[in-house]
C-alpha cells in the first residue's frame, strides 16, 4: 500500500526524504538565534523582488566583546567591513 499511496501523493514522499516538516532541536524559536549561539543575529535580505532570504549573522569570538549589546543595525555595518565573510548552506530543512 505504501508504493500506491506515494504514487498517489508524490508530496508525502518528499517530506520523508527530506523531513524538512522537523525543526531540531525541538521546542526553539529559530527566529531568536541569540537565544541559542552567542553573538549571533537574524537578518532578511531581499535577493530579488517577492524573494526575501532569512539569514544568521555570527560574529567570531575574537569580536563577541566588541558584538555584546549591539543592535541589528552593527550587525549590519560588520558584513561591510574589511573582515573576510563565510558563507554555510545548511541545506534544505527549512531552518537555519
């Protein structure tokens, strides 16, 4: 019955393989990331028009200091400085 039932919902089969209907761990509000790493702040950029992108700022360690009480606003000024920039593709889960 499960072939039957794929083919019927080809959709059911992507949420198994990809289970990107989960959020781990479980229980957190990924919109807050200060909640959960250190130095860190979420951030939207506009890719293109009706394209808007989450993503996580994180600042080294050797600049958490220098990042403890900061707005978002300081966040965005530290991605234009001279600081080399890494980007991670964390993949297809729906969260970052």
């Amino acid at each position: 019955s499960v072939p039957f039932l794929i083919r019927l919902f080809p959709s059911v089969l992507t949420k198994f393989v990809y289970l990107n209907f989960l959020a781990f761990p479980f229980f957190v509000d990924f919109r807050r990331p200060e909640l959960l790493v250190n130095n860190t702040v979420s951030l939207y950029l506009t890719t293109e028009p009706g394209v808007t992108v989450g993503i996580w700022h994180t600042v080294p360690g050797s600049r958490g200091a220098e990042a403890q009480g900061k707005d978002q606003r300081w966040y965005e000024e530290a991605l234009a400085d001279a600081h080399p920039v890494i980007i991670y593709l964390h993949g297809n889960g729906g969260t970052r």
